[in-house]
C-alpha cells in the first residue's frame, strides 16, 4: 500500500501543477473577450479566430482542470444528505462513486475520444468558419482531460482505501475550506507572485 499511495501522491502533485498553470487560462479568455469587444466596437473589426480561442480556452480550463477540482473534493455532491453520515460511511460512498461511477464512465469517454481526437488531428481539421482556427488541439484536450481524471480518480480510490486501513488521516482527501484571499495566495505561491496583503 506504500508503494499506491506514493503514486497516489504523484498523480496529486501533477494533477496539482497542471490545475494551478490552468487557472491562467481564464485570465486570458477574459483579456480576449474584452480586447476582441473593443476592437469590434471602436474599429468595426474582428475574426471568428478571437472567438474560437476563447472556446478552446474553456475547454482547457473545464477539461484540463477536472481531475484538479477532484483532488480538491470540490466536485458538486450532495453535502445534505452525506453530510449527516459518519466519516467512514462518506468514505465507503466515495469509493463506491469512484469504482462503480467515475472510473468507468471516464473509461468508457476515453475510449471513444480517442479515435475522434486522432481522426481530426490526421486529417489536419479546421473550423468551418471563415478565418477559425485549427480544431484538432481542443479535440485533443478530450482525451488528455479524461486521462488526468482517471488518474486522479485511482489516487482517490487508494487514498480512500488507505483511509479504512488506518494508514492516512482523512484530512489527505477532505475538501479544504478557504477564502477568496486565500485561494489567490495559494495560486499566487505556486506561481511564484508577489500579491500585496491587505492592511488590517
């Protein structure tokens, strides 16, 4: 079990990294949007290109930072009625969710992803609209994001599992509740920034 809960650790330290530099991409959808709006209305100019990106930016932001949120134990569930369990009864519905829901329906999505993603990058596919963008790279994100997803869900799984067997503490996998100001320190540290503290 050692040994499972090293990659375990592995996977969330990955999963963590790729979530964190992920978070950019909606500084730069929003930096997009704003600037491709101001041209359009000051200079009566645009391209499909700037609105294709911003697509291609969501999906990266929603696939890429699936399995991260996972590993946050920030995934929408249903706080009122497991919240009245044991600690013990939520972990045993975990597992039951990652081994008979998660895992097998993210399978079943990679398994398909991947011949449609293949099949757009061999035929080199580009968007129907006049002046888009090349579409096999956000067809691609489908398989990566899902790939991540499974990954982080056996991480889960053998957390969990190491759980019952008493060789973690459940606070390894238990949501991290935080503030706003908290939250952009956290990205703020693992990006390395200076970001000013508010005076008391």
């Amino acid at each position: 079990m050692s040994l499972l809960l090293a990659l375990a650790r592995l996977i969330d330290a990955i999963n963590e990294k790729i979530g964190l530099a992920v978070s950019w991409a909606l500084l730069l959808a929003v930096l997009i949007c704003a600037g491709n709006a101001i041209v359009r209305y000051t200079f009566n100019m645009s391209s499909n290109a700037w609105l294709e990106i911003q697509w291609y930016l969501f999906a990266a932001m929603f696939l890429l930072a699936g399995a991260y949120t996972l590993k946050r134990n920030e995934h929408v569930r249903i706080d009122v009625i497991v919240g009245r369990f044991s600690r013990r009864t939520q972990i045993i519905i975990d597992i039951f969710g990652f081994a008979i829901f998660l895992l097998p329906v993210s399978l079943l999505i990679l398994y398909f992803s991947i011949p449609y993603a293949m099949e757009s990058l061999r035929n080199q596919e580009v968007s129907s609209n006049a002046g888009g963008l090349i579409l096999w790279p956000a067809k691609m994100l489908i398989p990566i994001g899902f790939i991540m997803l499974i990954l982080q869900g056996f991480s889960e799984l053998i957390k969990r599992l190491a759980c019952l067997a008493g060789l973690i503490d459940p606070s390894e996998f238990e949501k991290q509740v935080a503030t706003p100001e908290e939250e952009i320190a956290a990205i703020a540290a693992a990006n390395k920034l200076d970001v000013p503290q508010e005076k008391a």
